[in-house]
C-alpha cells in the first residue's frame, strides 16, 4: 500500500500487485520475518478494496494538480501471486479461494524446451536433482541468499581456479561491481582482483584464527560465483554459440518446487499439467505448496540461530520471538484453513504435517 499509495500521489496507478514466496522460490530470496504465503494472501484478498480506494484517491489529486484526465472509477487493479506452485489444485484454489487473477509457475518451465534456453547437460542435471539437492546458497554477489542447485558445471571451473590459486572470476561485465569495500568505482565480490584483496587480508590475521575458523573464513571468501556470465551461459551452449574469455560454467537458479519434477516435457504436456489435463509429476509424495514454505522458513529460523556467533542482545532475541511468534500464526491460519476445505485431496495428511512444525517451531530455543 505504501509502494501503490507513493506512485499515486505522482499521479500513477500500479496496475498490478504480484505476491512472492519469500523462500520457496527461484533465484534470489528475500524471507519474511516469518510471514507465510496464505496469510499474506488473505490479506490481500480482505483488503483488495482499501488498496484500489486509497491509491485512487490520492491518483484523483495528484492529476488535479497536474490538470490531467480524471478516471470517473478506479482502474483496473490485479492480484497475482507465484512461489513454489506444482499441481492444479494449488493453480486453482489460489485462484478461487483467494480471488486472484492469475498464478504464475516458474521453475518447472526450466525443464520446458520450447520455453527456455537450457544446456542438455543442465536441463538434465535438474531432471535427476532431488530434494536434498536444491538449496539456499550464498554465492550471489549481492549479498542476497541465492536458491540454487548442486552439481552445475560452475562449481567445477570455480573449484578449479581455487585449486590452481586462482579464485575468482576475471569479471568481464561488472554488472554486479557493486561493492565499495575497496574500490570507489565498485568491485564484484565474485571477482579475483577483490578475492585476491580480502584473501590477502585474511593472511594477515591467519595468527588470530584457529585453522579450522581460517579455512571457513577463506570458503566464505570463494563462495561468490559470477552471475553475469554463468546465467547467460546455458543459453550460448543450448544455441551452440562461442563462449568467448575465462571459463565460468553455468548458474541455474531454480526454486526447490522443481525437486518434483523429474522429467523433459513439452510446452502442452506443462500446460495441460497446469490445468490438470494430465500430470507430469511422478513424486506421490510432494508437499502442499503452503508446507513446503512453511519447513523452509522453520529451517531459516533454525539455522539463523545456529549460525549466529555474536554476543546475543535482547535485540536480537526479540527478533526471533517475533519471527516464531508469526510462524505459529501463520500455521494456526492454515490449520483453519485446511479444516474449512476439502478442495486438497491429502488435507488430513497436510494437517499432520502442520501439527508437526507446530510442535517444532514451539521447541526452538534461543
């Protein structure tokens, strides 16, 4: 509302509001804290009104002031929503249940010929990957949890450049130069001249680690892939077009829905899947949509714990309250949910699986 209401007053209408998944999705991830897909979704959907009125009038002064047409009844405003979405039952009870316009899928087109440009060696790598395989990383330069998949072919150039004492990559785009840690034109984290600065640095404080900290420290270092050039990759080498400088491989960054699909198909075997015409899927045992998010945000809360290694503020303690607080709200939301409908044919089965993350997320400790 803030984002619709701010381009309202200069006189623009958002004609569309598109609801991510914060986790359960492709490419980088931005998390919540602790605010699951259906709530957010219901609130969109009880408060639909309040967004198109609040936006239309501030539109209404604004192109008084600027002597401009007036619409007479607000504009057109759509809800779409995507992150994690596999079956036809999920497509349409978020269509139904929550009002909205459309649902966008986009994961399991990677394994769609006709609908991107993938490698062989990548689309294949995806078909065969399972769920352990998929995973949250931070190799984006950005700073910015990146879902990625294990196995692709920029791991193995990566891995040899660090074997050769040559980490990092040559950075021919720099579209990601962004860090300023060291340079005031911007560096990419990913690249060799700033591994080879913040490596150096590390050297220098070697005496003050132990060497297990000191091998963790330079991981962390060579971690960062380059984007620019490994996402391009895949469509070069599907295209049999020359890759031209160093060596990166290809990044793919799927979102763990695609651990279900398991198979090249055509763009109308996706299609008719989408609408429930046929299924693609040969995994009986896929999670609902909801779940799925909801285990990876109880991981995220887990993990951010574990992996915390400063001095613990009231602060910070607060923060995890509030991010297990919405957790167990978030699922008291679906339990509600899911006993008000039968549209899932496994409801009692996702209701058992709320239970159980019910009962996990009330033993986290901090």
């Amino acid at each position: 509302m803030i984002q619709g209401n701010f381009l309202a007053k200069k006189g623009l209408w958002v004609s569309e509001y598109r609801i991510e998944s914060g986790l359960n999705c492709g490419g980088h991830a931005f998390a919540t804290d602790g605010f699951l897909l259906g709530p957010i979704l219901e609130e969109f959907k009880t408060k639909k009104e309040q967004l198109i009125q609040s936006a239309h009038e501030l539109m209404i002064k604004a192109l008084e002031i600027k002597n401009l047409p007036i619409p007479l009844q607000p504009l057109e405003l759509k809800i779409t929503a995507q992150g994690g979405v596999g079956t036809a039952e999920e497509h349409e009870f978020l269509l139904d249940y929550y009002k909205l316009d459309s649902i966008g899928w986009g994961s399991p087109f990677l394994l769609v010929p006709e609908a991107t440009s993938v490698d062989d060696e990548t689309r294949n790598l995806l078909a065969n990957a399972k769920e352990d395989d998929f995973y949250l990383s931070n190799i984006s330069p950005l700073g910015v949890p990146f879902n990625t998949v294990k196995g692709m072919s920029n791991d193995f150039w990566k891995q040899k450049r660090i074997d050769d004492n040559k980490a990092g990559s040559s950075c021919p785009k720099k579209f990601l130069a962004l860090s300023k840690e060291y340079d005031t034109q911007g560096m990419c984290t990913a690249s060799k001249k700033y591994q080879d600065v913040k490596l150096a640095e590390l050297e220098q404080q070697k005496n003050d680690f132990s060497n297990e900290v000191f091998e963790q420290q330079k991981s962390k270092i060579f971690e960062k892939s380059c984007l620019c050039v490994g996402l391009a990759n895949s469509s070069y080498l599907e295209n049999k077009m020359e890759i031209k400088g160093q060596q990166q491989g290809v990044v793919v960054c799927p979102g763990p829905n695609l651990a279900y699909f398991d198979k090249v198909v055509s763009l109308a075997e996706m299609v008719k899947h989408i609408y429930g015409n046929v299924t693609v899927i040969t995994d009986v045992n896929r999670p609902n949509m909801f779940v799925k998010e909801l285990g990876m945000y109880v991981d995220h809360l887990k993990n951010d714990i574990l992996s915390f290694s400063g001095e613990t503020s009231t602060a910070k303690i607060k923060k995890w309250k509030s991010f297990q607080d919405n957790l167990l709200q978030g699922i008291e939301y679906y339990e509600s949910l899911f006993r008000s409908t039968l549209i899932f044919k496994n409801t009692l089965q996702i209701i058992n699986q709320l239970h159980f993350y019910k009962e996990e997320v009330k033993q986290i400790e901090f």
